[in-house]
C-alpha cells in the first residue's frame, strides 16, 4: 500500500484524476469500479473536463459501482444511480448501457445481489477500483463487523454512517436502513485500488487503514494487503500519519 500525500482537496481529485486518465489512455477498454460520496466528485468533473478537452475517453470503458441504498429507484435523487449521472455519467463519453449499479429497487434485493456478484466476476472484475473511506473505515457499505463480507450482499447500515448520510435527505428518518455492497472480496479482486480521502474527519480512519491491525472492525485496513493499493489523502486526512 502507498499513501501519496496532497496539499487539498483539489490536488488529491487532480492526482486521482491524473491516475484514472492514464488507465483508461494505456488501456480504453478498462473495467472502472467507481464510488459515490463527496470525495471523489471533485475527481469526477477533472476526468469530464480532460474528456471534454479530448486528453481521454471513456468510450470503450465499462464500469461496475459499489453500491446502492435499498429501496431507492435509480430516479431518486438520493440514489446512486442519479448520482454517478449527475456527477460522471451524463458529462463523460461513457455508453450508459456499460454502466452497472446494484438494483437498490429490486423486489429481492438478496438475489439481486447474488447477480450483481455474478456480473462482476464474469466481467473479469475491475481494473481500477475507487474507492472512498467512512469514519469508521467502511468501504463501500462494508461496516466495521466481526468478519469481512466476501461478495455483494445487503447490509444494515450503521448509526454512524445513516448519521453521516442524513445531510443529504430531507430528515434522518428518510435515510434507507439498508444498502447493497460489493463484499470485500469482489473489493480485493480489483487489479488496481485507488482510496481518497479528504478532511480532518478522516484522518483517524486513514491511519487506521494504513497503519493499523488488519481487523474487520476497520474494514479498509484489509486494502493493506492488497497488491496494488494507493491511498490519496489530503494534509488533513493525513495528519495522524
Ligand atoms: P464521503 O463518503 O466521500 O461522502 O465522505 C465516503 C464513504 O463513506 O465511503
């Protein structure tokens, strides 16, 4: 695992943006496993507007996101569907029908995810996964647990994590209890894994994962066995390491 150090917020999305851009110009076709949050928004629009200037496309590339919350249609405005539209989708050359976000709308979202899982795999799973980090370490909707999850199942969201995400509904009351996440083994299985991180509320979950115990109690902290990680984190989320 290496952790590249940013001066901001800006730096860390231009640095992701730089990595991301590379892949997909060495290889077009590339499997993206792309994330949701605020962290890598600022990733997102440096990619569309490099597409836009022609320095790379997303045109032969497919990709795979980590998560959706339960319940949600892909139409509503908290959905990761609406989201990876708004924010990479719509403003990128990728073909939408290459794009794949769990079904949180799924009349049974249990074997819904059991094709996700399927889907991903017979892809070949992904070439460069992205990835943000919860203050409590999660990956994806992977909570801090007694085991790692190995593929993508459904998840009971935690306190502190509905807690977090209430800032962006209407009332805590209306955050989804439950999510859909690629397990951490379909996480592991990325060729390539990519974490962002930005803000002093991270940092301790930073330090966790890269220089903690290996514990599913920091989910993230098993990335330190990946092959091929690199963590960007901004001074902020860097200041415990
Ligand atoms: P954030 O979420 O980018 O909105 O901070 C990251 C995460 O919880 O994985």
């Amino acid at each position: 695992m290496e952790l590249v150090r940013a001066k901001d917020y800006t730096d860390m999305s231009r640095k992701a943006a730089n990595i991301i851009s590379a892949q997909v110009i060495l290889h077009p076709d590339t499997i993206l496993g792309l994330a949701t949050g605020d962290t890598p928004k600022g990733t997102y629009a440096q990619l569309a507007e490099w597409q836009k200037k022609g320095d790379c496309s997303f045109a032969r590339c497919s990709s795979y996101n980590l998560d959706e919350y339960v319940g949600l249609s892909d139409d509503h405005p908290q959905s990761y569907h609406y989201f990876m539209r708004k924010y990479f989708f719509d403003l990128v050359d990728i073909d939408i029908a290459n794009t794949h976000v769990p079904d949180g709308a799924a009349d049974d979202p249990a074997a819904a995810c059991e094709e996700y899982d399927r889907m991903v795999a017979a892809a070949g799973y992904p070439d460069l996964q992205l990835l943000g980090i919860g203050r409590n370490g999660h990956i994806g909707f992977n909570e801090p647990d007694d085991h790692f999850a190995r593929g993508t199942h459904v998840v009971d969201l935690t306190e502190s994590t509905i807690e977090a995400n209430s800032r962006l509904f209407d009332s805590i009351d209306d955050v989804p209890r439950q999510a859909m996440s690629m397990g951490i083994q379909t996480i592991m299985l990325a060729r390539r894994i990519l974490v962002l991180a930005s803000g002093a509320d991270k940092a301790q979950a930073v330090h966790d994962m890269v220089f903690g115990l290996i514990t599913p109690k920091v989910p993230a902290s098993i990335l330190q066995l990946h092959p091929n990680c690199t963590v960007i984190a901004d001074e902020a989320a860097c200041s415990l390491c």
